[in-house]
C-alpha cells in the first residue's frame, strides 16, 4: 500500500521537471521569444495554483479522494503522452511534416496536442497537490487504526523509497538530448506509477464526500438574491438565526443571536424571513434562508478582498524562477569538473531551501507567540519575504549583467544559442534566495488566511492564499508584457539579457510597492 501511495508523489516530480524544461524546449525547437515562453509557463503554473480550490470543493462535494487521485493520474500519464506526441519527430509521418526539432517542422496539430497536454498537466497537478498528502494521511491512520505498523527501518526505508525514486529517474532522463525521449521516458514511468498507484485500490478506504463549508457561502449569495426586492426588518434580531446552526459557522462559542455587522447589508437579506410562509416550511430550503452567522462569515471573506490582492505580487516574484531564471541557466557552463551537470540540479536545491527555511521561519515566529507579539507575525513574515524578494531580483540582475559582460568579452552578444563560459553554479544565490522568499511567503501568506479566514472555512485558508499566489504567477504574464513594450521601445528587440534586467527592475519595484504593506496590516 506505502509504494503504491507513493507512486503519486513520482509522477508528481516527473510533471514538474516536465515543466521547468518547457522553458528551454519553447525557445529551442518552437524558436519563440522568451517572452512568449515565459507568458504560457506563467498561466500554466498560475493554474495549478488557483484549481487546487475549486478541485478541493469538488472533492468535498461530489468526487472523493480517491477517485480525483485516479483521474488526475490517469491524467498525468494522458498528458505527458501528448506532449511527446507534440514534439515534430513523432507525428512527421502522419501529418506530412519534417521531423527537425525546427519551428517550420511544428503545424497546428502539434500546438492542439501541446496546449490540450498543458491543461491535462495543470489539473492533474492542481488536483494531486490538494489529494495526495491527505489521502495519504487518511490510510496511515486507518492502518493505524487496525494495529498495521511500521518499524523505524521500514519508515525510514519508505522516506528514502519517495525521495530517491524520482531523482534516480528524473537525473538520466536530463541527459536525454531528443525531446520526443525525453517526453517519451518521462511518459512510460508516468504510466508505470499510475499502474503502481492503482495496484492498490483493494487496500484502500474510500470515504464518500461529507460536503464542504464553502458552499453556506454559495448559499448566501443565491439567497440574498432571490430576496433582492424585499426589505430588512428595522428590527435585526428578527433575523433568522436557527438554533441547529453548527457551531462550526461561528467564531464564538456563544450560541446567542450575533449581531449583524455595518456594511454590505444587502447579502442580510438572506436571512430575512418571508411573511408568507412558517419558518419550518422555510428552513427545508436552506438556498432560500440563511443564518445571520452564515451571513456575517461571508462578509467577514469578502473584506477580506481588498488585501488579498496585494498578495499578487509576490506570486509575479515567485513566477521569474522557472522561467527567466531557468533560461538563465540554459545558456551557461554546466561543466563540474569532468563531469556535465544539467539545470534540472537547481530544482531540488530550491525545494529543499524553500522546505528548510519555512520550517526556521516557523520556530522563528514561534516566538513573537509565546511573546505575546501574535498580531506582528504576519507583519513580520512579510516584510522579511519582501526583502528576500528585493535582494533575489538585484542579485540576479547583477549576474545577468555579469553574464552580458562574459559574453561581450567572448564575442558571443551577438550568438544568443551560444553556452556562456560562466559557471551554472552563479545562479546558486539567486535560487537560494528565492527559496527564502517563496518559503517565508507562503507561510506568512498561510498564516493570514488561518487568522482572517471564518472558523468553519479555516480548512480553505492555505487553498485561499494558494489561488491568491497562482493569480500572481499568472499576473507575471503582464510583467512580461511589460518586458516586451520596454525592449522594443526603440523600434528594435534587445536581447534575452536586457530583456531579463528589465524584468528583474520592474519586479523590484513592484515588490518595494508591495513591502509598504504591512503598515497597512498594523492597523
């Protein structure tokens, strides 16, 4: 059951280093600009992002775990299969094309298979990110639970079992050079761990949906809508408030009538009672009649708006490592020694800061609980994150101009496919930085929602800044934009360098803007 559980995780890590490779593949065989590329990486991770909430209110309502587990699987293996199928060499046959990786080798048959194979990716990632790690957790207790345990040896042998397998299969797939194998291998050990993963359905506890909180907010709105035209009473303890309502919905443990708050007075009208009918003939149609409570935690979410936006752009920050970053390193000297490494070593350096710097970041905040100081931790994680922001964009800009200078110095500007003489292992502090930033983000960004959000939709509250951050990533597509108007300026395009800097300044400024707010949240 444990290697089978962990086949998920391995396709899991194969689509992800699908995807930091999608950089180096549009700009080498689509032969399109960085910016372009840059833009469909953007929306594409943005995505996986922003569906992990609508893919955990489907599984709450509709599909359980276990069966959105086997489509996004099936999903995975469907997706990386049509994206090897993209690539010229596969299709050149049938289609009546060359098989060149050349842009005049790629028809529009080709960009159907690639975009249809994206959006496979994106909700196979989405829905793996929410699923795994529960479903995971649900059948260790349920084993647990029917005295089935492990010995530290087998433990330490199943972590080893889910951090080695992916490396062992993703570092020679790197040095695969035809894309179609690439794809292709990366394609055949996706469906072996679909196969593994379902290898186990016999031992797995599958638990129906129970229904998600989320959808009491969904009710407000349908029911302050269909009671547009009617009048709240003067009075506001003529109300409903049902005295079944689950103490879930409210952040007091007081079960007495909470009073409506000023402001957008109109979604009250939800919990209007009609003169037409008694209320337990209203109470059956809860889209129709809602509580006061249910109605003060949806106010309480959309107030929430307004700073949640402020939130975009360090998802456009973190956006710039899997795309400017990773062609950064494309173009450098991967030599270690004798030996050639591949930019994919980057990826798990990454992983592994951002992991170890949230859990310091933790134990740090820790503290200001224990001190009393709970209101300032948000404000301190951003600020902190903010920092680490600005100085990964200036660092990089300073690499990518040393990187110019090597390059004018060997006679290369003018040769943009040309390895740089420099050392991939630059970019190590650019990388390690943003590791900081985007580790130090996310939990600060965590930590808002679990405070701001309703009690009862508090299981939300990382999905809430999860899709808050994925509208930034995919926000970074206009910063691209951005890039491309100020290049091109003078009638001409730049270059891939001078392109980079300008991204790096604009991000700078935008994350200068962003760090005046946590004056806003202390008070």
């Amino acid at each position: 059951m444990y290697s089978s559980m962990a086949a998920l995780l391995w396709a899991d890590c194969l689509a992800q280093f699908v995807m930091w490779t999608m950089m180096e593949y549009l700009t080498e065989v689509w032969k399109i600009s960085v910016v372009h590329a840059a833009g469909i990486v953007n929306i594409f991770s943005g995505l996986v992002l922003v569906l992990q909430l609508p893919m955990q209110y489907l599984v709450d309502t509709i599909i359980s775990k276990y069966w959105m587990l086997v489509f996004s699987s099936l999903a995975y293996s469907v997706g990386i299969g049509l994206l090897t199928m993209s690539t010229p060499p596969v299709l050149a046959g049938f289609v009546g094309t060359c098989s060149e990786y050349k842009p005049e080798c790629i028809v529009k048959g080709h960009k159907i298979l690639f975009y249809a194979a994206l959006g496979l990716l994106a909700f196979a990632s989405s829905s793996c990110s929410v699923e795994s790690t529960e479903f995971a957790e649900e059948q260790l207790e349920i084993a647990i639970n029917e005295h089935i345990s492990l010995s530290l040896i087998q433990r330490e042998f199943f972590k080893l079992l889910l951090f080695m397998v992916p490396v062992a299969a993703i570092i020679p797939i790197s040095y695969i050079k035809p894309w179609n194998l690439r794809f292709g291998v990366s394609a055949i050990c996706t469906v072996i761990a679909t196969l593994l993963f379902l290898s186990g359905t016999c031992t797995y506890e599958n638990k129906e949906p129970e229904g998600s909180p989320l959808t009491s907010v969904f009710r407000v709105f349908v029911a302050s809508t269909t009671k547009l035209f009617y009048r709240l009473p003067s009075d506001a303890s003529e109300l409903y408030e049902g005295n079944d309502t689950d103490d879930s919905f409210s952040d007091s443990d007081d079960s007495s009538f909470v009073q409506p708050t000023c402001g957008l007075g109109c979604l009250e009208k939800a919990a209007v009672i009609l003169p037409n009918g008694t209320i337990e003939q209203q109470e059956t149609n809860r889209w129709r009649l809602c509580s006061v409570t249910e109605v003060e935690e949806t106010k309480r979410l959309l107030r929430m708006i307004p700073i949640c936006l402020t939130f975009i752009i360090p998802g456009v920050v973190s956006s710039i490592g899997n795309t400017y970053f990773v062609e950064q390193a494309d173009l450098l000297n991967k030599k270690v020694g004798n030996l050639k490494a591949t930019t994919v070593i980057l990826l798990p350096y990454y992983n592994n800061v951002n992991k170890r710097v949230a859990k310091m970041y933790t134990g740090c905040l820790l503290l200001f609980a224990l001190m009393g100081r709970k209101k300032y931790v948000h404000v301190v994680g951003f600020a902190i994150s903010m920092v680490a922001a600005i100085l990964c964009c200036i660092t990089a800009a300073m690499v990518e101009n040393r990187r110019l200078d090597v390059a004018r110095s060997h006679g290369l500007i003018d040769k943009p496919d040309a390895e740089i003489p420099m050392s991939l292992f630059w970019l190590l502090p650019q990388f390690f930085l943003l590791g900081c930033f985007d580790g130090i983000r996310e939990k600060s960004i965590d930590d808002f929602f679990t405070d701001q959000c309703p009690r009862s939709l508090s299981k939300y509250a990382t999905l809430f800044s999860t899709a808050v951050t994925g509208l930034g990533v995919i926000g970074g597509v206009l910063s691209v934009y951005l890039v491309g108007i100020i290049s091109e300026s003078k009638g001409k395009v730049i270059g891939f360098s001078s392109r980079s800097i300008t991204a790096v300044w604009i991000i700078i400024t935008g994350c200068w803007l962003h760090s005046q707010q946590p004056i806003l949240l202390c008070t």
